[in-house]
C-alpha cells in the first residue's frame, strides 16, 4: 500500500470565457469544478494503475465532504484531520487568446493541535506502507520544517516521495528521500538559478542529487523528463500528442513512478512509467488523471537513453 499525505486540498474552478476585462460583467462559456490536491491526484493515478492506497492529510468542515465523493468514486480509502472553514478555491480563467488568469486562495489555519494530530496518523499507517508520498503548500499557522516532522515519522525501509519546492522541499532533503518530482519553475525556485537549457536542468537536477534525494525526476513538460541519481542521467521524450489538459500531468508521473520504485524498478523504468503518466493525463480532456488503458498503449511505445 502507498501512503499520500494531503497538506493542502483545493477545489480548481477552470472557467471558460470570451473576454477579461476588469470591471466588466462576462458570461461563462464553461465551468469545470475539480476536487482535487497533488497527494489526492497521485492516489487517483494509483488506484488506475491497480495500486493499493490510502490518503490522509487536513481536511475542512464546510465543503470537505465533496472530496470523499470523489475518493469512493476511485475506491480509495482516506482518514483526514478536519479541521474549521473551507478548503480553498482556485480560481482559473480562461479567454479567447487562450490566455490564463488564476486567482489562488489560501487555506485556512491549521493549529498545532491539528499537525500533531496528522504526524500521529502517519506515524500510525506507515510502518504498514511499501511508500509515503507528501506535497502541498502549508497552511496559515504551519512553518516549512512540517515536511521534515512528517518524514521523521515514517520508517527508514519505507520509500520516501516528496513534491514540493523552496525551503519545505529542502526540509525534507534534509530528512533523505528516495524520490522528488520537481518542474523547471520549483527547481529554479528551489535552487535560486536560471536554467536556459537542457544540460543546466539537468546540473540542477544533480545538485538536489547531492541535498538528500537518492533519485530527481524532473519534468520538463512537452518535452518529457529527466531522471538521475547525481552520477548515471537519463531522457526521455514524450510522445507528440494533442493536448487538452495539463491539469495533474505532474500527479500522474509521480504515480506511476512510484509505482516503478516500490516495484523494485531502476532509474530507466522509473523515467518511462512517468513520461507515459504524464503524456496520458494531458491528452484527457476535463479531468484530473488518466486511464490506464492509455498509459500502457504509451508506455510501450517511448524510449529512454542515458545522458
């Protein structure tokens, strides 16, 4: 069973719309409503992929319930620390030039009574998981070195997976994990660099290497990802397809990399089980994750070569 670790659940509102302008009235062309979280997509991707598992995380009173619709859908068991107010809403719009303006909300506080609360159920459950998956943005009220209180209480023979940036992705660094998923954008973040090219993705990739991660997956969008352990490096190139939806892409290569690494699997496969993820979410229009019919179509068809 793998363990996903929710800090930060959100509801996205992707609205469609022919014009924005300040101050005026626009009608809605389309509204999708998504419930969704990075942890609570990994879990969907894996539950598709036949993998066993459970997620945890804070929850809010007012319009929490919504997100357990969704996980009975998938057949994914939960057990959240609920706490007051409402999960927050991201707001997203879309114009006729294809331009995006997003309005992102903030959660509500989570007291310290609250976060010790969800280290318990870790610390509870993990000893029984092959692997422990945490992202998230942090609350009002929580500092970054969370990520390194929850990885504290998960067991050394249990894998490690974290997807995060800045300082909570170097407190769990700190901690050593088995495997991070950073874009461009959280590892320029993290780092404090500029990455231009292809060969300087990579340098930064090895540098979080050297930090504590045994492997850096990192995504480099349309054009696939890179894996290394800081000394062997490897490519992969996504397939060339239509994209409807870029909505969870990074969620669904975190799953089915996981799924490689508690398989036992080397750094090539843990690529390729991800860039296939990855390329199957994309071409799915209005939803968060990807079917596992299409994964496996793609999986078999791309190729890996060492860097």
């Amino acid at each position: 069973m793998i363990l996903t670790v929710s800090l930060s659940p959100c509801i996205d509102v992707n609205i469609e719309v022919d014009s924005l302008s300040v101050g005026m009235t626009h009608p809605i062309i389309s509204k999708r409503i998504f419930y969704t979280g990075k942890s609570i997509n990994v879990s969907i991707g894996l539950a598709r992929l036949g993998v066993q598992t459970f997620v945890t995380g804070f929850m809010y009173e007012d319009n929490g319930r919504l997100f357990e619709q969704e996980l009975h859908r998938e057949g994914i068991n939960y057990k959240f620390v609920w706490s007051q107010g409402r999960v927050r809403e991201n707001y997203k719009f879309v114009d006729h030039k294809s331009m995006l303006t997003e309005f992102n909300d903030i959660s509500p506080e989570i007291t310290p009574a609250k976060q010790d609360d969800l280290i318990r159920i870790v610390e509870e459950f993990a000893p029984n998981c092959e692997a422990v998956f945490i992202a998230g943005s942090l609350a009002k009220g929580m500092t970054p070195d969370f990520y390194k209180r929850l990885l504290d209480a998960v067991p050394a023979r249990v894998k490690r997976v974290v997807d995060s940036e800045g300082e909570r992705l170097r407190y769990a660094l700190s901690c050593g994990v088995d495997l991070i998923k950073p874009n461009i954008d959280e590892l320029q973040n993290t780092l404090g660099i500029r990455v231009k090219n292809r060969a300087q993705a990579l340098e930064g990739a090895k540098q979080l290497a050297a930090m504590g991660a045994k492997r850096v997956l990192l995504s480099l969008g349309k054009e696939g990802a890179i894996i290394t352990d800081g000394e062997k490096s490897y490519y992969c190139k996504s397939n060339n397809v239509a994209m409807n939806s870029t909505a969870g892409a990074g969620d669904a290569m975190v799953a089915a990399a996981m799924r490689a690494l508690v398989r036992g699997a080397g750094s090539e496969e843990i690529l390729r089980s991800g860039v296939a993820a990855g390329t199957a979410a994309v071409i799915m229009p209005d939803v968060i994750s990807f079917q596992g019919e299409k994964y496996e179509e793609i999986f078999s068809s791309l190729f890996v070569k060492e860097i």
